[in-house]
C-alpha cells in the first residue's frame, strides 16, 4: 500500500488524515468534519486497507467475504470513492466494486456473487440488492458514511436506517462529511458508540484557497452575464451550477447557441451520458459543465479553476460543497454567484453560514437595472419556450401582428385537441418540450391528442390550453512507513 501510495507522488498529510487515521486504526467510531477537498476519502480509505492487509484473511474458507461497506449520496461520489481503493489498493490482493443505479444491475450481481471485501454503494442501488438476495450484509465489520450529512438527510434517513439495521451490532462506524448541522451531529450520535471527533476546520468554513465574490444582476440577464465573464476572462474550464434540471439543460444549449461548448448533468440524465460528459470536461474538451446540486458530492476535477453559482442554494449548507469543487489540494480557485434581487435573502443565509459577508463586485453593463446591450430577443427568447396561446400565435405565421380572426381560431383549437393540434395551432409536446423535469400532461404524452380517459384533476387548464409545469503525511507515523499525500 505504501509503495502504491508514493506512486502517486503523496508527501504531505492533510489535517484530517494526520487526526483520523490514527482513530480508525485504532478501532474506534468516529464523526469527521473538514473542508471539502482536504483529503477525507484517504482518510478513511488508507486506514481501512491497512486493517484488511494485517487482519486474518478469511479467503481460505472460499469466497471472500464482504467486511467493509461504503455509503455515498451519489454514483460519482461512489464511483471515485471506489476508484480510490484500487489506486491505495493497487499492491494489494483486496477487491472492491462500486455499485450504484443507472448502469445494470447484471454485471454487479456477477461481481459480488466472486466475492468483494470492499462494497462502495448508493442507498437505492444497495437495497435492490438486499431484496435480490445478491449481497450478504452479516459480516461486515466496517461502515462508513461519505458524505454523511447529506446521507443523513431526510430524504435519505430511512433507507440508511435500513441498511444499518441489516449489519452486525458489532462494528465500526466512520462518519466523513464537510459539514455537519447540530441536527445531523444528533442523528449520527444516536448509532455510533463513544465517537472520536475529529474537526480539522469550522463547520460550514469554505477552503481558504477560494477566491469568493458576488454579481449583482438581473435575472434576465444571467446567461448574457455569464458568457461575457467566460469570454472576457478566457475560462477554459467551468462548473456551472443551477437550481433544476431543466434550467440547467436550458442553460446549456443557450451557451452552445452562443459559441461555448456546454453540457449538462443531473438525475435524469442516463449514467452513459454522466460519465462521458464529465470525461470530456475533465479532458477540456468541454468548457462548461452545467450540474445541479447532485453533481457537488462527487466530482474530483484536479485544478477546477471556475465555479459559478448560477442560481443560490435553497440550504446554505450546499453552497460550501458547491464552491469546495475548486480550491482542493492545494489548487487555488475562484467561486463566482450570480444574484438577482429574489436572492438576496438566500444570500444573506448563506452569509450567516459563513459568519462573513461575501464581496459584492457589480459588473459594468451589467448592474441591475441597465439596459441590455444586445437585442431584447438574444437574452429573453432562449430562456423560455413559448406556450398555449403564444405559441400558436408564433406557429407559421412569421413575425407580424396576428388578425382576430386567428386568434380566435386558436383558442378555438383547444376544444379541437382530440383531434390533433387546430388550425394554427402547436401540439401540447412542442409547448412542454422545455418542462421535461415536470411531470407530462396527457395531452403531451399523447402527441397533442386529449386523452379521454384521464382523471377529472387533469382537466384543468388554464384559459388558451397551456400546461403548467410541474414544478490529497509522513505515513511511517500514521500507517508504517513511506510518505504521501491523498485526496
């Protein structure tokens, strides 16, 4: 492990290897905080394969039994974590596989029935296994937390509580996060047992490597805003965050159409698709990377030099994982938010968090309230895909004002929909085409045709026929010998 280690050119410990690594060989549970990108997955991940290499190898009985399991909020953060574990691991005669949803289930179910010490998992994709019988839980002897207060979150708790439940009272139990709320220490206290606590830095603090500043703007002209900053500043390389899915699909092909190579990945994008997209920004060949808040536990670009708050985090806590994707290993970076005026207060939370104001730098021409200085059409008509009445009104009938008659043919075409779009008009799919994160109409699913059989709540529709949308250590101290650095 040590040669595997210093192959990849590690000296330094970080503070939270140097402090936890000690406590997990030593056996004991621990809550561990620190700054997103100081090195918390080799803080665990070294300790843990030191303890498999000099335990008594249970191999001889047969298959190799599953000892440790790893718990991550999302598949990059698993599969990085997992990633890890064969880089430290590389000398080693320890397997591991990463399993999370999105890809099949076939080629894991394979994987495991070989036999893997090391399991790094999604809660979902983990209990798809537990209902298929293809993972056995008993002997485990150790589980960790990545990321622990998001795993802790309500929207996860019950499922963790589930699979906590399937493993042996006796074991070890390691929380990593880079933040914790009271809340969350709470939850965490109630199944580890005398916890060591390790924390390398103030809860919620950003790396001080992040250069943080606001832009004031109005929320019209953020997309204008932000090409101009990619283009005056000449930024190669930019993580783009977006409170939703489909706003962040929007704003990527905005910035295709205005000449910068953009994609974009959240939930709803195909596993396929996530992997080769952040392969390309990771290469350069893509120079910005729209992500909403998921894509922040997982991602490990080396040297991200931009992140860009293009909508404010609902939860303060969020926006220091967001930033922490630059400043890591000893990388300056530079965190930029683009705040209209309905942000202000999210700002200001996210200030409290901080315990510090974050400096407010206007960008001339772009100050809240100045005019735009291109076409009305260049900033407002990519934002949103006309609907109902508007939309038919624009349907093959080019730019001029539009006679009553038509209009009136138009709405007249809703009542016609259970045959297809009216005369002049645009089937219901064009008009949602720009909601695919909001739950479809029938009259979307169904090409524009009214579906009979629908239940009575559907048939609410607003006057005109649109649909609403749904909303990186000396390690001869801590490990035995050799130097390094992780991440």
């Amino acid at each position: 492990m040590l040669r595997a280690v210093a192959e990849q050119g590690y000296t330094e410990p970080t503070p939270i290897q140097a402090q936890a690594i000690p406590q997990v060989l030593a056996g004991r549970d621990l809550l561990a905080a620190a700054q997103t990108g100081t090195g918390k997955t080799a803080g665990f991940v070294l300790p843990i394969l030191q303890k498999l290499s000099t335990l008594p190898d249970a191999t001889s009985a047969g298959r190799r039994p599953l000892r440790v399991l790893v718990l991550t909020p999302t598949r990059e953060l698993a599969a990085q974590v997992e990633e890890s574990v064969r880089t430290y691991g590389a000398h080693l005669s320890v397997k591991s596989v990463a399993v999370f949803g999105g890809v099949g289930i076939v080629p894991q179910i394979q994987t495991l029935k070989r036999g893997v010490e090391i399991l790094v998992a999604t809660p979902g994709r983990l209990l798809d296994h537990v209902q298929q019988h293809t993972v056995d839980l008993s002997k485990v002897e150790i589980v960790v937390l990545d990321e622990a207060d998001r795993m802790l979150d309500m929207g996860f708790i019950r499922d963790i509580r589930r699979i906590l439940g399937l493993l042996p009272t006796k074991r070890q139990s390691l929380l990593f996060s880079a933040t914790f709320s009271a809340e969350i220490r709470g939850l965490a206290e109630s199944f580890l047992v005398n916890p060591a606590v390790v924390e390398v830095a103030r809860r919620n603090a950003p790396s001080d490597l992040v250069t943080q500043v606001v832009h004031p703007v109005d929320a019209m002209r953020k997309r204008e805003l932000l090409a101009h900053l990619i283009r005056s500043g000449d930024w190669k390389q930019v993580l783009v965050f977006t409170k939703t899915k489909h706003g962040a699909n929007r704003l990527a092909q905005q910035l295709e159409r205005d000449g910068i190579t953009a994609d974009a990945i959240h939930g709803n994008k195909s596993q396929s698709h996530r992997t080769r997209t952040l392969a390309d920004f990771k290469r350069g060949d893509l120079r910005v990377m729209v992500a909403t808040d998921i894509a922040a536990r997982g991602l490990d670009i080396e040297e991200l030099p931009h992140v860009v708050n293009y909508d404010l985090p609902h939860v303060p806590e969020d926006y220091v994982h967001r930033i922490g994707r630059t400043g890591r290993a000893g990388s300056e970076g530079e965190a930029v938010s683009l705040v209209c005026s309905a942000e202000t207060g999210l700002l200001s939370a996210i200030e409290r968090v901080l315990k510090r104001p974050i400096e407010q730098r206007a960008v001339p021409g772009f100050e809240r309230g100045a005019p735009s200085q291109h076409h009305e059409s260049d900033t407002r008509a990519p934002a949103r895909a006309p609907t109902g009445r508007q939309s038919r009104r624009q349907s093959g009938r080019g730019d001029g004002p539009v006679p009553r008659q038509a209009a009136d043919r138009g709405r007249r075409s809703t009542s016609a929909r259970a045959g297809g779009a009216g005369k002049g008009g645009v089937p219901a799919s064009r008009t949602d085409r720009s909601n695919q994160d909001a739950a479809p109409t029938p009259a979307a699913l169904n090409g524009g045709n009214q579906n009979p059989q629908r239940k009575p709540h559907d048939t609410k529709r607003p006057a005109g026929g649109s649909s609403r949308p749904a909303k990186r250590g000396a390690v001869p101290a801590l490990l035995g010998g050799g130097r390094y650095q992780g991440r």
